[in-house]
C-alpha cells in the first residue's frame, strides 16, 4: 500500500455541467489514497460550475480548480491544463458528467507498477441513464490481466480511442510531447491515443472496470460522440482519422496506422452508413462526397484487413458518384450485417452488389462460414386479438443458404432499457416453391413481455449443425408498421407499436393496461402540442 500512496493526479474537466461535475469530483476523490490530487479544470462555464467547485475545494485540501479565462470549444485545451498542472507521478482523466467506480485508481497503478509499465488500462463501461443498462466498452481487449510490451504486435490496440479509462506516468507524457489537439477539435481522443502508441509504451491491461461512461441521449446538449447529425461531426471524425493514421505512420508504426483505417471501416463507416437515409438530401451529397475523397487515399492492402461489411459499403461509395441503395447500406452496415435482395450476379455467375454496380464484387460470400454470413430475413410483425404472429422470411444467399439447409429460427426479445432477455419461440423454416427462401410464422404472445421497447433477435439453425444468430429486416408496407391496441386477458389492453429501427432490425414497443395507453396518448398529445 505505501507504493500506492498519493502517486495520482486525476484531472476532471467540465463546461456548464454543474448538475453533474461535483458527482464526478467525489468519485475521484473516494479513490483513497492512490489519488494524491485532483484538478477540476472549469472551461469558462456560465451555469455556476466553477463556484460550485471552488466551495468544494474550500472543504477538500486534496482538490485545485483551474478556471479558464476563456471557453476553449473543445475537450483538448481543458485537458492539457491539467496535465501541465499535474504534480503527482500518474495521471487519468475524467469527464464532469462521467464517475470513476471505487478501486479504478489503484488497479490501474498496481498494474502499472507491478510492470513498470507508463500506461495501464482498464474496462470502460458505457452504462445508459436513466435506465442504468451496461454495455462494456471493447471488452476483448479487457478479458484478463496482460502486458503488451509492443504495441505495434497488437494492432487491436488502436480501436480502443478512449483516453479515460487509462492512467500514465506524467513524465512519459511529457517526455514525448503527448497532448491533445488544441481548441475546438472533436474527437481528440484519437489524436492522443495515436500519439501515445506512437512512443510505443508497455501497456499493462486489467479487467476490472475502471470508469463508467453515462450516455444521456435525451440530454439538452449531447455529447459530440452522440451529436452526429450536422456534417462537420463527420468531417472532423474523417480529419481525427486521417491525422491518428499520419502521425502513426510518420513514427513508422505501419501496422498501427494501417489498424486506424481498419477501424475506420468496420466502425465510423458503418455507424454513420446506418444513419445515412435519416439525414436530408444536402447532407447526404456531402457525406458521400466527403468519404468518397477520404476512401480515394486507400489502397488494397487497408481495405484487405477490415471485416467484409465495411469493405462492401466503402466500395459503393467508391464506385459511385452520387449517394445510392442507401436502403441496403444501412443493412449491410447493421450490426449484424444483413444483405437484403436483389443478389444480382456478373456475365461469368459471380455475385454483384447490383447489375449496374459489377465491380463491386461479393466473391467472399461463396467462401465465408454459414455463421458469419449477412443472412437476410424479412420480418412482419401481425398483432391480431385472436393472437399475434411473427412472419419471417428467409432469402437465398447466391446458393449459400440451400447448401446449408435451413432447419428452424428461434426468436428472442430483449429489452432495451435493461437488456433482459423476454420469452424466447421456436418455429420450423419451410421451404417455398422456388426454393429462393424460407418462410416461418411464429406465433406471440407479446403480454407476457411486458411495458418497453423489445428488440427482436433470431436465431437460425441449419440442417449442418451451423447457427447463425441475427436480427431481423423490418417490412415497412402498407399498415405493416401501424399501432394497434389488442385486448389482454393479463392487462385489459396492450397497445403494441412495431417500427424498423435506425439500422433497419424490426422492433416493438408495447404499453400494457389502460394506464399505459392513456401515458402512450398523453405523450403523443403532448408531442403534437409541442
């Protein structure tokens, strides 16, 4: 314990969040005595933050405020405050609406001082309020305890862009010059994370969890990583790539480099892919014109490396001029991916995106297991009084799926809010005719799910033994996606909502009893007025 002694600075950096800032102050503080300090730097706040810190610092000798004078319009500049301000041997950071969960700072610092290691890192855990679920952050990188002595022989390194649930010698920092970009730039992290791997540290990992990232989507100003509608969020996420790739390659770390436009692929490419038909027609000219002259500096060997799906929405957009098929992007970029029809071919019988787009090639798809194939499954949510069913169809992937033999699907609704799993369905995949698919009517019973939003996961068995699990196309015909209130012999009533989420997945929120219908209807008036 004597190692662990004061050895910490933990620098918070806030603007206008005083309904969250003193939270995050007390968790670093309740750290104990691994944390020798902590430096909340307010950014010009205008909401009373600063006072509010600097009361607390009155009653706390462990806690310094630095106010900046002016308002920096970013992340960077509020965090290099601190780590020029920093006076103990290590040093994290932390968000004013983030908390450090007990023993974050002293699993870090052990780790790294049992390894003599400049950073540690530990599992982030994104936990949504206000329904409290958790997602772990990265969590193959997190899965035990290890040293990675060379960064550049564990190239899944660069997906892990977050700079907070890290903690680092000071002197390392400042010996190689590492800091983040200055003023306005979102997504610093990338810039810092590719500066720090540059000078090739030891990174000692632990499992344990180490902070806990809240996601307020309904907040009044959302965060930059949630705030992606305008297109300079893209533009400036395409530049933090561009850089973090430079400046790795510049240190002649080429497998590192080459990993940022993997991740680029495989995660920008496709969250954003998703979201592409909610955006209006100016955005999405930019958009493409914008990734169109970022993927134009690509070569073959950056797009090799990437998982299949973000290859194939990279090559539309390289293929074409103009923003097309936006529909069947946001299904191969889902997560899983799903190609939906039509599975067009080229003159010598090899698969196609389209008939009028046969340079991009689907050649993977012959050759890939039956798991990891975007099965495509169209789905029809048929809420009925004498009882809900749920009509799947299943497509034909280039002769794929009739080799495998699909044997039956099972389905599964997860809530939303918690992630508890509802009640799970089985029902036997028939054949049609023309053997082009398979279809399945599972019959619900959705007042056993209860209130919330359900989503939908399937599940697919084949005669081989393979499983593929998946999500489900969401039909969006006439009436197919309309409300409807059924009678319950468990609530009286259930008003069942299915809709096609952002990735295209069939969904469905249900309101049970009368109570939850007149709460349905009083929102939805209130909507209106608003």
């Amino acid at each position: 314990m004597a190692l662990q002694q004061a050895q910490v600075s933990v620098v918070v950096i806030g603007y206008d969040d005083a309904a969250h800032v003193a939270e995050a102050v007390r968790s670093a503080l309740a750290q104990g005595p691994a944390v020798g300090e902590v430096i909340a730097v307010d950014d010009c706040s205008t909401d009373g933050s600063g006072e509010l810190l600097e009361r607390m610092a009155r009653e706390e000798p462990r806690l310094r405020v630095i106010r900046r004078a002016t308002n920096s319009g970013g992340c960077g500049t509020p965090r290099n405050d601190g780590l020029d301000a920093a006076a103990s041997p290590y040093l994290m950071f932390l968000d004013s609406d983030d908390v450090l969960p007990p023993g974050a700072a002293a699993a870090l610092l052990g780790a790294a001082q049992e390894h003599d290691a400049p950073v540690a890192a530990g599992l982030c855990v994104r936990k949504e309020l206000p329904s409290g679920r958790e997602t772990p952050w990265q969590p193959e990188l997190y899965a035990r305890r290890t040293l990675v002595a060379d960064p550049s022989r564990h190239v899944r390194l660069v997906h892990d862009t977050l700079c907070v649930n890290k903690l680092y010698r000071t002197a390392f920092l400042r010996e190689h010059a590492i800091r983040f970009p200055e003023g306005r730039f979102p997504y610093e992290d990338f810039v810092f994370a590719a500066r720090l791997l540059a000078a090739v540290p030891r990174v000692a990992f632990v499992p344990d969890p180490v902070y806990i990232w809240h996601v307020r989507r309904s907040a009044a100003r959302l965060s930059i990583s949630l705030d992606r509608s305008d297109i300079a969020n893209w533009r400036a996420r395409i530049e933090a790539d561009r850089l973090s790739y430079d400046i790795l390659l510049g240190a002649g770390e080429k497998r590192l480099a080459r990993a940022t436009r993997t991740r680029f692929l495989d995660h920008s490419l496709r969250m954003y892919a998703r979201e592409l038909d909610l955006r209006g027609a100016d955005y999405r000219r930019d958009w493409w014109a914008l990734t169109r002259e970022y993927l134009a500096g690509f070569d073959e060997g950056d797009f090799t490396p990437a998982p299949a799906p973000g290859r194939v929405v990279a090559r539309v957009i390289l293929a074409s001029e103009e923003p097309r098929d936006l529909g069947r992007l946001k299904e191969i970029a889902a997560r899983p991916a799903r190609l939906t029809p039509p599975y067009a071919r080229a003159g010598d019988g090899s698969p196609v995106w389209s008939a009028d787009l046969p340079e991009v090639e689907l050649d993977h798809l012959l050759v890939r297991p039956v798991h990891l194939l975007p099965a495509a499954v169209d789905a029809e949510l048929r809420p009925r009084a004498r009882g809900t069913v749920l009509r799947l169809r299943l497509h034909e992937l280039y002769g794929r799926m009739a080799d495998a033999g699909p044997e039956s699907v099972t389905v599964e609704f997860t809530e939303r809010e918690t992630g508890r799993v509802g009640f799970g369905a089985a029902a036997p995949l028939a054949a049609q005719p023309d053997r082009e698919s398979w279809t399945a009517d599972v019959p619900l019973d959705l007042g056993a799910l209860g209130s919330g939003t359900w989503d939908l996961r399937l599940r697919l068995r084949f005669e081989n033994g393979s499983p593929r699990e998946t999500s489900a196309h969401a039909l969006a015909g006439a009436g197919l996606l309309r409300r409807s209130a059924l009678p319950s012999t468990r609530h009286g009533v259930l008003l069942v909502q299915p809709y096609a989420t952002h990735a295209g997945a069939l969904a469905v929120r249900l309101a049970p009893g009368w109570r939850g219908l007149t709460e349905v209807v009083r929102r939805r008036l209130k909507r209106l007025l608003h």
